[in-house]
C-alpha cells in the first residue's frame, strides 16, 4: 500500500510539475513566435501559436533603430559594472558582518537589514531629487550605477554563506601574521566562491532586466538600456507589436543563455540564504 501511494503522490506531482511549465513556457513561445510575425498577428488577442507565415520583418525594425547597439551596450556595461562592486562590496561586508568582532557588529547589521523593510517606491522620489537637482546627474552613468553599487540583500545573503565558512582558518592565517585584508582576499574569497558565483548571477540578472530607475535619471536615447530602449516601439496612436516582440526576444537571451549554462548556481541559491549564522 506505501509503494502504490508513493507511485500515485509521484504521479500527481510529475503532472503538476508539467503544467507548471508549460505555463511558464508559453508565454516565451508567445514572444518567440510574435517576433516573426507581421505586426497585426502579433498583436492579436487569441495569438496563433503556429504562425501561417514567417518573417523576419520584425528583427529588420528592431535593429534598424540607430541604437539599438548602444542600448544593448549600455545594459552589458551597467550591468557589468554593478555586478563587480556588488560582488566585491558585499563580500567584504559580509566576511566583517559574520567573522569580524567589533564594536556594534549586530546593531549595525540589524539596523542595514531594517532598510529592507522600507518599500523602493518610498525612497524613490527623495533619491531621484538627489541624484537630479542636488547632485546633477541625470542623464548620466554615474546616476545609473550609484544607487546599485551595494544591495543591503547581496551583503544579508554573503553574511549568510560565510558564516558557514570555518573559521579556524582564519585564526591559522592570523598565526601566520596575515592581515585582514590578506585574510580576506586569500582565504575567504577562494572558499566563497560558490556563494559569489549566486551573487554575480542574481546581481546581473537583475541589473540587465532593470527598467524603472534607469529610464528615470535618464532623457536621451544614447544612454537608455535595452529595457528603457523597448518602451520606444510604443507609440501615441498604436504599437509596433512584432519589433518590440522581437527585442524582447534579443533582450532575453543573454538571459536564458545565462540561465542554461550556469543552472546550478540558480539552484544553489535558493538555499544560501537558510545557513544559520
């Protein structure tokens, strides 16, 4: 009677399992498939998912906007960019966070992890006066990548994976005169390299797929993301459906390529964050 019920629980859960995916599959096949349709089967309410006839039309209007390079630029550099100073910043919060003894360690800590209480949509009026009328940076990188050097979240989550690390390596370091900073750079960063190969993939993705903020601080087609560069298929009176299907496709596979060949970090991360520390 066990064995049959677990052959039926397995059963429920594999069905289960597979409409799940296909409903997450099908709208991706939706926007594989708009992106080479002419505009109006695009845009169509019950779309066809085999369409009568292919077209490359849409690729043709994406990438005869004069930008679209420099979008696509734009997005590998912040993104890039981000992904290092979060990686590097975190990191090193984090090792002092959860092996370094110091005056105010866990106020401090508790007080960085209260800020995540607070939701992005209340602090984004007082940061864009910031950045904008007090600093004056709007149109540039800087006001881009400043308010995303750090996360509070990537250094809760790198606290989290080093206080698994050992530390009596870290005392056998110390005995060999080695300074924090050696200690950190040569001990800890090379132990820690599955939980900052879980940092750069989480930071990059969402770098990449950042839409709100960059077209914020930003007014020029030159310096807009491939995400904010989408919005420009939108027009007044219609939408230009197949193009902008077709950048979202080019937008996404960087993306799914990413996903695909580094899986198992995905996976990883969803479990470094419940290390007890």
């Amino acid at each position: 009677m066990k064995s049959r019920s677990k052959v039926i629980m397995l059963i429920v859960a594999s069905v289960i399992l597979v409409v799940w995916s296909v409903l997450t599959i099908i709208p991706m096949y939706w926007m594989l498939i708009g992106s080479v349709q002419d505009t109006k089967s695009a845009a169509s309410f019950i779309p066809k998912m085999i369409p009568d006839v292919l077209s490359v039309a849409p690729y043709e209007r994406f990438f005869g906007k004069t930008n679209v390079l420099r979008w696509l630029f734009n997005s590998l550099l912040i993104s890039t960019i981000l992904t290092v100073t979060n990686v590097f910043l975190a990191s090193l919060a984090g090792y002092a966070f959860a092996k370094l003894k110091f005056p105010g360690n866990k106020a401090v800590f508790w007080v960085l992890l209260s800020t995540m209480m607070i939701p992005a949509q209340v602090t984004l009026i007082p940061l864009y006066i910031l950045m904008i009328d007090v600093f004056d940076l709007g149109n540039t990188y800087t006001a881009i990548l400043l308010p995303g050097i750090v996360s509070v979240g990537n250094i809760f989550l790198m606290k989290q994976y080093m206080s698994s690390l050992p530390t009596s390596l870290i005392h056998a370091a110390r005995i060999d005169a080695c300074g924090e900073f050696g200690i950190f750079w040569k001990v800890i960063l090379p132990m820690a390299k599955p939980g900052l190969a879980v940092l750069a993939i989480f930071t990059f993705v969402a770098s990449w797929n950042d839409f709100f903020w960059p077209f914020l601080v930003t007014n020029s087609a030159e310096m807009r993301t491939i995400q904010v560069g989408l919005a420009s298929f939108v027009y007044a009176d219609t939408t230009d459906f197949g193009a902008l299907m077709a950048g979202a496709t080019v937008a996404a596979l960087p993306m799914m390529i990413l996903f695909f060949s580094l899986q198992r970090y995905f996976l990883q991360g969803i479990t470094i964050g419940a290390v007890k520390g």
